[in-house]
C-alpha cells in the first residue's frame, strides 16, 4: 500500500522509518519531511521514500496531493492539522486517514476544554482554572503562592508552558502570556494549574473509538538544560521504559484515568481514533493528568518504535477500524534511549543553516539510529533548519548501556552551536540506586482503594 506521512520533525521521521520497514508498505511520502526522511527506504520494494514540499498545515494543497496520488493511508504526526481539521476533510473527500478529528483533537489543541472535561468525568488532575483577563488570573495564582504552571490555551509547539515558583513569576508570566502575546493568539485564552509535586511519565494509547491499548510507559525531559533547568521545550530526551511506573500503577491509571476518558469521550460523542497521550504526574495521592495530547510525542514516539516489534501499519489500520482487540503489540525486552542535540538559544531564537557533521559515522554505531528533526539537505551537506535537530536514539540490554552508546554516538555530530542535555535517564538510575527517593505513594498504589 502507498503511505503518506505528514510533519516533517524526529515524531514524524520515526514514523517513516517503522511503516518503511512493515511488509504492507510499497511506496511511502512524508510532506514536508525533512532531511532524514528522504534517506529512508521502503524495505518491500527497495524504493526510496519521497519528500513532498508541502507544509503539515497546507489542507487544500495536501488534499490535492491525495487526489492526484491516491495514498491507501495517510499518517497524520504533528498536532497542528489535526487541530486544523484534516482528518475531517480527507475522510469527506474519501481518503483513509489516522488521526482523531478535528472535535477530538480538542484534547490537545484546547488546554480548557481538556480540563473542564477532566473535571466533567472524574479524571485526576491539578486545581486549576482558565482566564482570558490578567487581574483574574493573578488573583487565582497568588491563591497558589505563586506555585502554579501557566499555559497558553491553544498550540504553541509544546513552548507555551511557563512553570512558576513565586507569586512575581506568576506575574510575569501571566503578563508574558496574556498581554505581550508571547505565543500569539494561543495566550488569548490562559489555563493555571497548582504545581504538583512527583514524578512525570509519558502515557500512551492507541484507540479505536471503543478501545484502546495501553504502551509501556516512557520518559520525557521538558526543560532545557540539565538538573530541569531553563526554559520548557518540545523534549530534550526520551527513555523507555520507566522502571518506577510499576504494574500496579499502571492499572491504576487505566481505571481512574482512561477508562473514565474512555466512557467520557463516549458520553460526549466523540469518536476516537489515533494516539492519546496523557503526561502524567505520579503524586503520593497516586497519577495525575498534567495535560492530554492527540498524537505520539516527540521523543517518546523514538523510543517507542525502536522497541515496536509488531507492524505499525496494521496497528493503525486496526485503530481506524476499530479492531484494535485483535492486535497484539509486541515489545522488545530491551531499553531505548533518545538524546536531542539543539540548535543553541532553542527554545529562544536560533540560527539556521549549520553545517552537520559526524552523521553517518554515527548512524553506523551498532544500536544506533539517528532520527531527524530540523534538517534539511543542502547538497552535498545537510544542514540545521529547526531548534530541535536530531535525535540520537540508542538501544542496549540496560539503560546504562543504550546510554553510553547514544552519547557516544551523540559527541560524533557537530554544528556551531549545538548543546544537548546530559543527563537523559538520571532519574531512572537514581530510583533503583534509591527506591525511597520517590514518594513511597506513587510506588505503591493500589488498584482499589479503602
């Protein structure tokens, strides 16, 4: 079958590479790609993946692609068209189409309507409260003491999350946001949350409207610099899986928090078919829902798929059709790790058009794939063009092994001003070294409780 993929960053490179590899694909296109998904090849038929030069968010020109090539799938990455509606459109003008809608990519592309829902159906999560007025907000966030996460309400390329230690942070965020516009038209609208206090996990599931299927769990790294310092940003590094989210907690969360979204979504009339992916916090009160997304992360999706042994194309197929009970996800018993190299001042301003190198001698480690993001070719060279740039993804028999061989493979590749964090994985090494340095409630919950 011929694919389309659309986004152009490591999510969606990842993706290309997986549905690449499944026995179903013959011929595959990613709009707009970048420079690493030209470099694949579809292993069925030896023909080389295609870059499309059209934007995730272009819906009329990726529409008329569909018609004049006729994809058998089209694999929506990035969260801006499905918020746009894309999945709508194709499916009125016929084209199958993974994706949630654009109603059920109001999870993601809504941070109040997801919390008002959260509220509607019982689902965990912080005090928070949403303002389009200044005074308003600062009022609520001083009831915090100033311990408050402020986010802007719609899509802001996973930046629009300032977290707030003090009554003047609060301020300065609020005004940062609400007045200065510093994510645009998403800061029209603000939501603020208390900050919780615990240890934040990547959840995943695939759904098919009536089902769903929960992944391992992973981790991601947020800030921008070691020890969660800096600014927020789209992901730093991923690892998978966590050894702290033990089974216990993990049927915990599907009973208190997507079941219930589950019977909630059923509720409302929304049909849900493609990724949920909750961040959670694991408090000493047990999981709690930070926010929901409607797509893979990025770099959890990294991770993943370098440990998804089934075939992707016939779990999305499944989750279009609702079929999901008759899939069987199968994962590698080993450990993954991703490491983003940046462009230096990301999330801030950056400069574009470095040169890379060291690429190719580090695909070639053994265990190693290095996922594209912000490239794009420049013959001979391939060159910087994103914030988030690469991400080298290593896999080992332990967390300790896959991270020696992706930082190995990671101080391999230069460009001028190129920073990365160092410290992918520490939490995961400091619990088993320190199971008490976790809260012993999020260790320990109980799938019933008194």
């Amino acid at each position: 079958m011929k694919v389309l993929v659309i986004g152009s960053g490591g999510r969606e490179h990842a993706l290309v590479w997986k549905i690449a590899q499944s026995a179903h694909a013959s011929k595959v296109w990613c709009a707009p790609g970048n420079a690493g998904t030209a470099l694949e090849t579809v292993a069925k038929t030896g023909i080389q993946v295609e870059n499309v030069p059209l934007g995730a968010e272009d819906l009329k020109g990726l529409l008329n692609f569909a018609g004049e090539h006729k994809p058998d799938l089209t694999v929506v990455g990035s969260e801006n068209p499905l918020a746009l509606g894309i999945v709508d459109r194709f499916q009125n003008a016929g084209f199958r189409i993974w994706g949630p809608t654009q109603k059920a990519a109001q999870f993601e592309s809504s941070k109040v309507f997801s919390q008002e829902f959260m509220k509607r159906h019982g689902i965990p999560t912080a005090k928070a409260a949403s303002f389009s007025e200044p005074e308003a907000a600062r009022a609520f966030a001083r009831e915090l003491e100033g311990r408050c996460i402020v986010k802007a309400d719609g899509l802001a390329f996973g930046k629009g999350v300032l977290i707030c230690q003090s009554v003047e942070d609060a301020d300065r965020s609020i005004k940062s946001i609400l007045k200065e516009k510093a994510f645009g038209e998403a800061g029209n609208r603000i939501l603020i949350q208390e900050l919780l206090v615990g240890r934040e996990v990547s959840l995943h599931a695939i759904c098919d409207g009536k089902s769903y299927q929960l992944f391992p769990t992973s981790q991601d790294h947020k800030r921008a610099l070691d020890g969660d310092q800096g600014l927020n940003t789209g992901g730093m590094g991923a690892y998978f899986p966590t050894p702290f989210f033990v089974a216990e907690a993990l049927e915990q969360a599907r009973q208190e928090i997507l079941d219930p979204w589950l019977a909630g979504c059923q509720a409302e009339g929304i049909d849900y078919h493609g990724i949920l992916y909750p961040g959670l916090m694991l408090t000493e009160d047990g999981p709690k829902v930070l926010e929901f997304n409607s797509r893979f992360g990025d770099p959890e999706t990294q991770v993943y798929l370098r440990c998804l042994k089934s075939d992707l194309i016939e779990i999305l197929e499944a989750s279009i059709d609702g079929t999901l009970n008759a899939v069987n996800l199968e994962w590698s018993e080993g450990v993954s790790v991703c490491v983003v190299i940046a462009s230096g001042g990301y999330p801030g301003s950056y400069t574009k058009g470095q040169r890379i190198t060291g690429l190719e001698t580090a695909d070639d480690l053994s265990g190693v794939k290095v996922f594209h993001a912000g490239t794009r070719s420049s013959k001979p060279d391939i060159i910087t063009s994103g914030g988030r740039v690469l991400g080298v993804t290593a896999d080992g028999n332990s967390l300790e092994a896959a991270l020696k061989t992706a930082y190995t493979a990671t101080e391999m590749i230069q460009f001028e001003g190129a920073f990365y964090r160092t410290d992918i994985g520490a939490k995961a090494i400091s619990w088993r070294a320190d199971p008490h340095s976790i809260s012993r409630g999020s260790l320990n919950w109980s799938t019933n409780k008194a």
